[in-house]
C-alpha cells in the first residue's frame, strides 16, 4: 500500500469515530429531552386544568349572587362539557406519556 491509500483509510476511520461520536451525543440529548417533555406537559396540563376549574367555580359563584337572574343552564352545560373535554386531553397526555416512557425503557 502506498501513503496516499494509508491517508485515504485513515481519514474514513477518523470521520467514521467523530460521526459515531456525533451521533451518540445528540441520541443522549434527544433522550433527555424525550424523557422530560412528558412530564413537563402534564405539569403545564394540570396547571392549566386547575385555572379553568377555579375561573368557572368563579363565574359560577358570580352568576349565584345574582339573585334576580333566572339560572342559565346553558353555561352550566357549557362548562360541564368544557371540563369532559379536559379530562379526555388529560387522559389522552397520560397516555401519551406512557407510551414515550415505555418507548424510552
């Protein structure tokens, strides 16, 4: 072999180790973030959750103190299905949090 062929192989094998190496750190970052996200959603789900609960026991509450006022179903009803729905998105963040933590085991 001349030098020019040892040349020519050893840049392959560097380039080849500095890619895998590459490669390697940025699975471990992609990993970490994997692993968070699902958590940090939830987090940011049930705080949401919570404000939406306190802002209709609010206006709820609101509507009780006027007396003359006839009761509005249809806002009972509206929050009612507001709340269904953000149990179902909850259910479904469980799911998907889940599904990335057996995903990352």
């Amino acid at each position: 072999m001349t030098n020019s062929d040892y040349l020519l192989k050893a840049a392959i094998k560097k380039v080849t180790e500095k890619l895998n190496e590459i490669l390697v750190e940025k699975i471990e970052e992609a990993t970490n973030i994997a692993q968070d996200a699902p958590e940090i959603l939830k987090k940011e789900f049930d705080n949401l959750k919570e404000s939406i609960i306190e802002e209709a026991s609010r206006m709820e509450n609101a509507e009780n103190i006027q007396e003359n006022e006839p009761k509005d179903t249809f806002k009972d009803s509206k929050i009612k299905k507001a709340l269904n729905e953000i149990e179902g998105i909850n259910e479904q963040i469980d799911l998907f949090n889940k599904a990335i933590n057996n995903q990352i085991k």
